[in-house]
C-alpha cells in the first residue's frame, strides 16, 4: 500500500471516531488491496465524499463543485485557479460591456432624450387659437393685495321699514282692498271695518259739540243780558263756566277720534255723515311699501289685540345685511370696512360698508352682528336669503400679483403657463396671500415675464395630451 492511500485510510478511520452523534467506535471498512493500488486518485476521492454524504450533506455539495471545477487536469489546485481565472474574465468583460453601454446612452441617446423631455414641456399655440379658446396674455407686475375676511350671514328687513297693521278698534271686517304682493303708498285703504265702539265714539264727539253750540250760544244771551243790567253778574259767570266744561268735552272726544286714526279733516266732516257712516272704519297704510303678509278675511271680527296683524307691510327699497362675527374675527372687524356681499349661488353681488357692530354677543350662538346697508330699488337682494361677506381687514403690496385663473395644478404643483420664445411653459411657482380673486407670487414668476391669465386651462389640457402622446413613443 502507498503512503497516500494508507493516508486515505487513516483519515477514513478519524472521522468514523469523531462523529458527534455516535461516540461508539465503528469498524473501517473493508478496501481490498487492489482497489486501493490500482485505483486512481479521482476514485479514491470519491469514495470519501460517498462515506461522507451519508453524515454530512451539505459538505457533500460543496465538494461536488470542487470536484467538478478540478476535473480538467486531474489537478485540484488547478481547477480552482482555472476557476477564479473564468470568473474574473467574466467580470472583466460584464465590466466593459456596462461602459460600453454608459457611454452609449451619454453620448447617443441621453441628450436627445433630455431635449426631447423639455419639448414636451412646451404648449404652442397660433394666435388664432389663442383668440378661438379666449387666452389672455398680461405681463406680470406688482400690485396691492387685500386681506379679507369671510362671514356668513343673512338678508333681513330694516326694522324701521315695516310697519304691522292692526286696527285701533274692534269691528267686524266689510271689505278688503288690498292683498299680499300689492303696492301701497302711505293712506291708502287696505280693509274696512264696521265698528259699533268707532259708532259710538263719533256720536259722543258729535254730542259735546252740539252741547258746546248750545252752550256757546247761552252764554252769549247772558252776557248781553248782564250788559244791560237784567241778569246777574253770578248767571254770566255760571254760563261762562259751562263754555269752558263744553269746550274740554269736545277736545276730549276729538282726541279720541284722532287716537283711532282719523284725521282733522274726517273730524270735521262727521257732521254730515249718516249714521250708517259713524260705523265705518277704514284701515290705512302707515307707510309706503309691500303688502308681505295678510291674515284676515271677509265677516271675521279683528281688534287690536288680535294674534296675528291682518295686514304687515314692509319698504324693501332699503335691506339689511346682517352678519355674523364669531370672536376669532372681533379684533378684525369693525364699522366703516368695506363689505363684497355675495348671494349664495355667486349670481348676485353688492358693495357695502359695516355701519355697526354689536357691543355684545348673542347668548344662542356666541356671536356678535355686524351690519351692512344696502340699497335695493329693484328688489333683488330678498329678506332671508343668505350670504357671504368679504370684509377687507388689511391691504399689502406685492411684487407680482396675478389673478387665480391664471394658475393650474400639474403633477400636484401649482404652475403658471409662461410665453417663452418657444410657447407656453408649465412653470412651477410659490404661491403667498390670497384675497378677492388674486394672488401673490413669491417665486417662480418675475415682472416683466409674459403668462396666460385666463381659460388656462386649455394650455393645461394641451400640455397633458402631448405629455400622453410623448410617453407612447417613449415605449
């Protein structure tokens, strides 16, 4: 036996005797003499991988490849070195082949790419289209921007232009002459009324007055009596007397006729009227206006004390807008700023100044009311209709100022659509304070540059169908 094979042999026997899972001693294999002389290394290797697969198999693979690398000359070490030797020619050659492929894309297609990319940036449009979608090029300037506030509130009547209509006296209604939706000037007739109290006042005013020509008249006998020494002086001063308690009795009940509305005039016209007449109660407008509400109805009796007025009438000419300032806006708003009062729908808008401003706040909202007056002679702006009020609180100056039509949202930046020499650039910007339909720019748009004010967004439109159309050839 050689050397080597006895080496064989004894490593063999070792690691029968340091197997960690069975520490019992196991016999060496039988290897006949001819199968270790005349066997060749190769073989003999592998008879020690097969022992050594049974135990341990992951040694196994990893000696597999050593084996296999190795058998091109017989040699292990040379199979290892022709090993790392393929594998770093193969290196080498992934190496240049990425360079190759570096310099391929910087030198043939990545600056037409770049170029390709920046055109597919820009919009051109003819001045003829620029006309057709209604695009509007300003150039960029500075400009006053005005902080505003935004409160709610409501469209009320002015209190002191509607008037409640009841009557003074009880009767029974005869006629009605005007209804809801009417025109009145102030004493027109909107109902009347037959009223026995109205009857009866007037025979009382019409009694004290007969009762003071009577008076009157005997007095006058007496003095001229008296003048010649026929009656007493006591019968001048007694007559004289009752003149006076005539002439209060009469004023009396010419108050109370004018405390039931009627005026001088109808006062002295009571004495030839007929008695159907002393019943007549006329119900008037107190003011000139609209005729918003009616609660009454033929033969139904009404007084003054009735729940609902028959007639409300209310002058619509002049309107209250009446906001609400809730107490983050009360250091910022107060009377004399000018007010942009604006319907709910955005179709209706009126200029105004804040004239007053509630010293307190309302228990049920925590609020204070501010007031707007507005003129209203075609009757547009309609008591309860709600709206929004610009207040202008404060006003700066910016470097650019532009309107917000001019800005869109593209890839989640707001941009402004910038002339250049060759078309319209979707430029991003740094937008700042906003207030009535403007906007300040901090960055991105200097003065003097031209941009797209209006219907912008037809550019915008414009700019992602081609952004579209270049990432098809793309791919």
């Amino acid at each position: 036996m050689t050397e080597q094979n006895l080496t064989i042999a004894r490593a063999h026997a070792t690691c029968h005797a340091t197997d960690g899972r069975d520490r019992r001693a196991r016999p060496v294999p039988r290897v006949s003499h001819d199968a270790l002389t005349n066997t060749p290394e190769s073989f003999s290797m592998a008879l020690i991988v097969d022992f050594l697969s049974k135990r341990y198999r992951l040694t196994t693979v990893l000696l597999a490849v050593v084996l296999v690398a190795g058998c091109g000359d017989g040699s292990p070490g040379s199979a290892a070195e022709g090993a790392g030797q393929d594998t770093h020619v193969a290196a080498q050659k992934a190496d240049a082949d990425h360079e190759d492929g570096e310099d391929h894309d910087d030198h043939e297609g990545g600056e037409d790419h770049d170029e390709h990319g920046d055109e597919e940036r820009i919009v051109r449009l003819t001045q003829k289209e620029l006309a057709e979608f209604g695009i509007e090029v300003r150039t960029a300037e500075g400009g006053a921007v005005t902080v505003t506030r935004q409160l709610p509130g409501e469209i009320v009547f002015d209190p002191d232009l509607v008037a409640r209509v009841t009557p003074r006296v009880q009767g029974v209604v005869q006629e009605i002459l005007k209804r809801t939706g009417d025109r009145v000037q102030q004493g027109d007739v909107l109902a009347v009324l037959a009223s026995r109290e109205l009857a009866q006042i007037k025979s009382d005013y019409l009694s004290a007055q007969a009762r003071l020509d009577l008076v009157q008249a005997t007095f006058e006998r007496k003095q001229r009596l008296a003048e010649q020494q026929i009656t007493s002086e006591a019968e001048v001063l007694e007559s004289r007397q009752a003149l006076r308690e005539a002439k209060l009795a009469l004023q009396l009940a010419e108050r109370k006729l004018q405390a039931l509305g009627l005026s001088r005039q109808q006062i002295g016209e009571l004495g030839g009227q007929g008695e159907a007449a002393l019943a007549r109660y006329e119900l008037t407008a107190p003011i000139a206006g609209t005729v918003i509400e009616r609660h009454l109805t033929r033969g139904e009796t009404t007084a003054a004390e009735a729940d609902q007025p028959p007639f409300v009438i209310a002058d619509t000419e002049t309107v209250w807008a009446q906001l609400t300032v809730y107490p983050r806006d009360f250091g910022a708003v107060h009377a004399g700023q000018k007010v942009t009062v604006i319907a709910d729908g955005g179709d209706l808008t009126a200029e105004g100044t804040i004239d007053y401003v509630t010293p307190q706040m309302r228990e049920a909202t925590r609020s204070a009311t501010a007031r707007v007056v507005l003129d209203n002679p075609d009757g547009r702006w309609r008591p309860g209709q709600f709206i929004t009020a610009r207040v202008q609180v404060a006003q700066a100056q910016a470097d650019v100022v532009i309107p917000e039509s001019a800005l869109q949202t593209v890839e989640q930046e707001s941009v402004v659509f910038v002339l250049t020499d060759e078309g319209f650039e979707p430029r991003p910007v740094r937008l700042g304070r906003r207030a009535e339909e403007k906007v300040e720019i901090e960055a991105g748009l200097r003065p003097g540059e031209r941009y797209a004010a209006t219907n912008t967004f037809t550019l915008k439109a414009e700019h992602g169908r081609e952004a579209l159309e270049g990432a098809g050839h793309a791919h």
